[in-house]
C-alpha cells in the first residue's frame, strides 16, 4: 500500500485516543470531528458544570491514556473519583458480591488496591482536546473540527478512500477508521450490516447527593426491573471537598413504560423513588440533578473490516450499560489496532500500513471479545430483570450462585482482575 496516510473519522474519546497513539508512533493522521469547534472557554464552561455521566475507566484504559498523555492531565485536574471496591446485591435476595482487594483492605495501614477510575465524559474530552494540540504531536497530526462528511469513494487497495467534507474539502488516506458511534454513517456507507437487540429498557440518568458517602464503592442493585447503579462523582466545589464522597452517578434501568412515567414526575419524587428502590444503601437523597433518559440496545457489525476500512468503538459494537464496559472495550480497541498496524507495519520494512491482512488479525482479536461480552451482559440482563427472572427456581438458582461465589475468594480475585481490564 503507497498511501500510509491514516484518516479517523470521529473524534470522541476513542477516537481521539487513537490519533494521538498513532501520531506519537510518527504516523501521519488525521482526525474529523462533527462537533463545532471549540475553545478553552467554551470547555471551561462546560466542566463548570457537574455532569451526571461518568465513564468508569478501568485500569487498562486509564494505561492507554496514560501512554498518550492525556491521564495525567485528568489526574492533576482532580475531576476524578477512584474505586477501590465493586458491590453487587439483589433485592429479596441472598449473596452479596464485593470485588476488591480484600486482602490489602485488611492489612493495617494498607491502601486498598485501585480497580479504576469515574471520570466524566467532558473531563476526558477536554484533556484529549488539550494534548491534540500540543507540538510533540503536531507535525504527524491534522484534526479538523466542525465538519461532517458528506460522502466516501473507494478508489482501490492502493489508493484507499477519497472522502468529501461538507465544505468541498477532499481528504484521501490509505486507511479509514470509522469511529463516529452507533450510528456510523463509515459503516452504513461501507455496506456493513448491523446485528441488533433491543432491551424494550430504558436508563435513567441522573446525579445525586446522598447522606452516606460512597467510600470510594462503584455499587449496583440488580432489580426485578433492571439494574441499579450507584457510581462514584467526583467533589468539585468547595462545598464537596468540605464534605467530600458524597456524589454520585446514577444509571437506574427500567421498562421503557416505566420510565417514560417516571419521568413525568417531580424531581422530588424521582429522588425519594430512587431511594427506596436501592434499599437506603446510601441513605436518603438530599439534591438530585441533570435528569436525562436513554433507550437500551446492543449492537454488534457483522464485519469490523472492509478494504482499506475499519471500525472501533460503538461504530463496531455496543452493550447493555449494567458493568459499565462500553468505553472500556473501545479503548481495547484502539489498543489491539494500533499495535497491529505497527507490527505489521515494521514485519513489512515499512511497506504495509493497514493492508488487510492487519485489519483482519484486529478484527479476530476483538470481535469474539465484544461479542462474548455483549452476550454475557445480555445474559445477566435476562437472569435479573423481567417476568422469567421473578420465576420462584430462577430466583433460587441466583441465590444459590451468588451465595457460593461470594465465599470463593479466588474467584472474586478473578472477577476483581476482569473488572479492572488487565
């Protein structure tokens, strides 16, 4: 392949996070980003704000950020809130699950051990946005902000796509990574189908402050009619830090009916609800803010390749919210690619970049992984929440399971190892 020249089209995390790996590689790329240009004002005044959504990084990812130079950014603006511990529980149920290193947690004076990081989206945005900029990467790295595309054109294996802006702009590049979401206009364009499952659930979201703290413990009830996750916000304000551990994210999923009359209702009301439904495990909600709502699906692309194009992130894959993984699995992503291009492209002697045969080994390295999660976390789904989970044997055997697994401490070190991603 002549053309080295990479272009990504989507510039959220994920793909942002690949540009910069492959910039700092010295790999000449570009980066398309809808969303309008932005400021370091217009970015001040959106941290002002606290934002209800929190990306729960595992340590794998915050390694990636690491790599790229974007983690310590985060870290020193303290827009985080670490965990040390994982709690899951079921209501009228017995077994109670906690992942964490129980071990260092009993040692006198010992830090528990991190499992990772709640970081809000905007936070990780604005530090990604900061260090596209700086000069170490500027030299490998275009990115183009506020403009869409408008159409792609394959010209052949040695020439890979010519794609058109919506401002007349033609950018060709050997190797087109989509990276624009679930709705991936690359993927519709590349003919790619698109396997799907709708939950008939819907989340709601919302930010809450409880009286408890939440002692650095990412929790979550699974409910006869969903899941109910109770997250780690980081203390932004004066007030927070005076009092700090108090905030936190919520994602409570509920039948799509439900939660259409939920929320019609006060936010008052949606609190007091929210409350009684995790059982006071942080006791009653004092403020309750930024309530949002969103539909549940999973989606999984039948292909993750086509000649010179690849997908990554939610343009490949989806899954059901209840652990949290959806970013994480994206930043696995970036992190298989990348290191696939340069082993194949230094195998070559520096004459291959993205040839097929690369995007396919990517493409057999992630595609069962994503999809046995989607699965399993669909699976979960199925065995918590509806008609068939609320049968008097599913509700014994989930008993029983929890019960047993709780007590089997190698296990839970397992889980506690799959849960920070390494």
């Amino acid at each position: 392949m002549k053309n080295n020249h990479t272009l990504i089209i989507g510039g959220g995390i994920v793909g942002a996070s690949l540009a910069l790996k492959l910039a700092q590689a010295k790999r000449r790329v570009t980066l398309i980003d809808a969303r309008p240009k932005r400021n370091d004002a217009d970015w001040q005044d959106k941290l002002s704000h606290r934002d209800a959504r929190v990306y729960a990084l595992s340590l794998a990812s915050i390694e990636l950020l690491k790599d790229i130079g974007t983690w310590q950014k985060i870290a020193a603006s303290s827009r985080k809130a670490d965990y040390s511990q994982m709690q899951v529980w079921q209501l009228n149920g017995i077994g109670e699950l906690k992942f964490g290193d129980q071990d260092s947690c009993d040692k006198k004076n010992a830090a528990p051990k991190l499992l990772g990081s709640m970081v809000e989206p905007t936070v990780i945005e604005y530090a990604l946005w900061q260090r596209l900029q700086e000069d170490d990467v500027k030299d490998y790295l275009t990115v183009i902000a506020g403009q869409k595309v408008i159409q792609m054109d394959w010209r052949g294996g040695q020439q890979g796509y010519r794609v058109t802006l919506d401002d007349g702009t033609a950018i060709d590049a050997g190797l087109l990574i989509g990276s624009d979401g679930r709705g991936s206009f690359v993927r519709r364009q590349a003919g790619i189908e698109l396997d799907t499952l709708d939950y008939n659930q819907t989340a709601i979201c919302c930010a809450i402050q409880t009286v408890k703290p939440h002692q650095a413990t990412a929790r979550q009830a699974m409910l006869p009619t969903g899941t109910l996750a109770l997250l780690p916000l980081a203390d932004i304000t004066a007030e927070d830090k005076a009092n700090p551990q108090h905030w936190q994210s919520v994602v409570w999923t509920l039948p799509r009916n439900q939660a259409l009359e939920l929320e019609t209702q006060e936010p008052r009301v949606i609190a007091d609800k929210l409350a009684a439904a995790s059982t006071y495990e942080l006791g009653a909600i004092s403020q309750i803010e930024s309530i949002a709502s969103f539909p549940l699906t999973a989606q999984q692309a039948r292909s993750y390749v086509a000649d010179n194009l690849v997908l990554i992130g939610d343009a490949a894959h989806g899954v059901h919210p209840l652990a949290g993984q959806g970013l994480n699995l994206g930043m696995l992503d970036v992190q298989a690619l990348s290191n696939q291009l340069e082993h194949d492209f230094a195998r070559s002697g520096g004459k291959l970049w993205g040839a097929t045969q690369t995007l396919r080994t990517y493409e057999r390295l992630r595609r069962p992984h994503n999809s046995l999660m989607m699965h399993s976390f669909s699976a979960l789904n199925w065995l918590f929440a509806g008609e068939f989970a609320q049968l008097r044997p599913i509700q014994q055997l989930r008993n029983e399971g929890m019960s047993r697994v709780s007590k089997i401490k190698p296990l839970m070190r397992l889980f506690a190892k799959q849960a920070s991603g390494v």
